[in-house]
C-alpha cells in the first residue's frame, strides 16, 4: 500500500509584524499546515520561532512563492508590496485597504487584477456585516452613515496636532464628517473600516464621521444602512489591541479568517 500523499502546507506570506502582524502570526501558526514568511523592519532576537521565517525585503518575498500574502503593516507599504505581489499572481489580504483612498493606486490595483487574475482580498476587518452592505447597495437608493467613534487613547498624536487633546477628555470631539476616501487619507491609521465599507457601498453613497469620545467603551463601530430593501443598523464595540488602541484586536481575527476561508472550498 502506498503512503498517503503529505498534507499541504499553505505558504502564507506576512507583512508587518505589529500588534496585527503579531496576533495573525499565532494564529495562523496554531492552525495545522501553515508556513509563514514574515517581511518585517524589527525582527525579534530570538526569531519567530517554528513555522515562520523572516524574509528581508519585497524580493525575498516574491522569491518564497507565497499561495497569498497577508499585508499588516501600513498604507505605505501596502503601495509598496500590493502591487508587486498581484502583478506576481499572488492574491493579497490586506489590512491597510485605506490605501485605496488613492484613486489612481485603486484603478492600478484594479488593472493588474484583471490582468493577471489575482485578487486583492479585504477582509471585514474591524467591522462586519460587509456582504449585507454589498446586497443592500445593488439598490442605487441605499445610503450607509459610518461612525467611528474611539477613545481619546486611539488619537494621542492626532488630537495634539490638532490642540484637542484637553477638550476630548471632557466630550466627544469631531474629528471629520465627509467622505470615505477624504477620512482615509486624513486619518490612514484609523478608517481602513470606512474605506471597505464604502467599497462594500459605494463611495457616493457612504457618509462618514469620525469622533474622539470620552465615553467610548472600546473602539466603537456603527453603521446604519437605509434604502428600499429596508433599515438596518450594525454596532461593533471592539476591545481594542493591547499592543495599539488605534487597532481593535478583532482585526487581525478577521485577516486570518478571509485567509483560511480564501484557501477553502466554501466562498
Ligand atoms: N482593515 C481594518 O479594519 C483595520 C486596519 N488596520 C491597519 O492595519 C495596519 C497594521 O496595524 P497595526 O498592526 O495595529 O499597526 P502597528 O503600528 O502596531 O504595526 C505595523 C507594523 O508594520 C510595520 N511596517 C510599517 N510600514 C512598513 C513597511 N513599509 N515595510 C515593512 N514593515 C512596515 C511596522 O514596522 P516598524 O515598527 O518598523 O515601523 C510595524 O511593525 C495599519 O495600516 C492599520 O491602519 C488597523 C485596524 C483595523
Ligand atoms: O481597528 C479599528 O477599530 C478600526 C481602525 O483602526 C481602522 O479602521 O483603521
């Protein structure tokens, strides 16, 4: 009797190895038949232990032959490495999809998608309920309003530009009301969720504002949704990442999931 054929192992590649890049690695070393190889600017001293490998830079990372590449890093380097990758063949899972704020980035990403049949992926992310967002939107009269609504902790840096950092202790704080793609690249840190889910909707179609709140128990997310196939409202009150309060610890959940099912049989 011959042996029975070895298990596959996906060759997953990994960009960033953060509070997301970090959380996705154990994840998906845990599940059976994974490898990784991780293109990150501080490898830890002692590795990354079994199962991963580090890989120095955008060469080294096409050279591995990934099965798909999970980006974690930020919109710059989703710039840098997406491109690449797909005009490589290999499908992304990319966290930082506020990249795609840039028009002409988004119509390149879309030309080497067609051409050479590789797909950028995006998962849910901080959020859900995407594929509900996506039906509803097949109706041109369905608008969605996204609000972002985080504590002061998750915008430090951004409320000081702004000599807000005193007010937002007392009460909420406005930080933007507008569109998805403007709120991207104002905040490229924090509204990759309002960029799927105007991809999801439709960028004229979405509405978006952005508040710094006090009173915010965790990274809080609601979408409303009203059109004629009905009213709906999605609240997702996120714990956020111990190692970033910008980044809600589901997020990388997400990543891994849209990964393992992008490798299964059920889409
Ligand atoms: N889609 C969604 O719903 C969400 C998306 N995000 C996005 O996910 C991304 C990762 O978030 P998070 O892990 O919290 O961020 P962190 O800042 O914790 O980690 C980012 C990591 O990526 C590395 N990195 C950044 N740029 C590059 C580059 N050009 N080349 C190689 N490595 C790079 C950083 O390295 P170094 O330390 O050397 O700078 C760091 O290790 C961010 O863009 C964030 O905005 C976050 C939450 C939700
Ligand atoms: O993690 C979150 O809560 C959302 C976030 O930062 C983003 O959309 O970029």
């Amino acid at each position: 009797m011959s042996a029975a054929a070895a298990d596959p192992v996906w060759r997953v590649g990994l960009i960033g190895y953060g509070a997301i890049g970090q959380s996705v690695a154990r994840l998906l070393l845990a599940q059976p038949g994974h490898a990784l190889g991780i293109v990150t600017r501080s490898v830890p001293a002692g590795g990354f232990g079994p199962g991963a490998e580090a890989l120095g830079d955008l060469e080294a990372l096409l050279d591995w032959r990934p099965d798909a590449v999970i980006e974690a890093a930020s919109a710059d380097a989703f710039a840098a490495f997406a491109p690449a990758c797909l005009a490589a063949g290999i499908d992304i899972v990319a966290a930082s999809v506020g990249a795609l704020q840039d028009a002409a980035l988004h119509e390149r990403i879309k030309c080497l998608c067609d051409r050479t049949g590789s797909r950028l992926v995006v998962p849910s992310g901080a959020v859900g309920g995407i594929d509900h967002i996506a039906a509803a939107a097949l109706r041109p009269e369905t608008r969605v309003t996204y609000i972002s609504r985080k504590p002061p902790a998750a915008w430090v840096a951004e409320l000081a530009t702004l000599g807000l950092s005193e007010a937002a202790q007392k009460g909420p704080v406005t930080l933007f009301e507008g569109d998805a793609r403007e709120a991207a690249a104002r905040y490229p840190k924090n509204l990759n969720a309002g960029l799927t889910i105007a991809l999801a909707a439709g960028f004229d179609r979405t509405s978006v504002q952005v508040l710094a709140d006090p009173a915010a128990t965790g990274n809080t997310h609601e979408i409303r949704i009203e059109g004629p196939l009905g009213d709906s409202a999605m609240r997702f009150c996120n714990a956020p990442d111990p190692a970033n309060p910008k980044t809600s610890a589901i997020t990388a959940y997400s990543l891994v999931a849209a990964t393992l099912r992008h490798f299964g049989t059920l889409q």
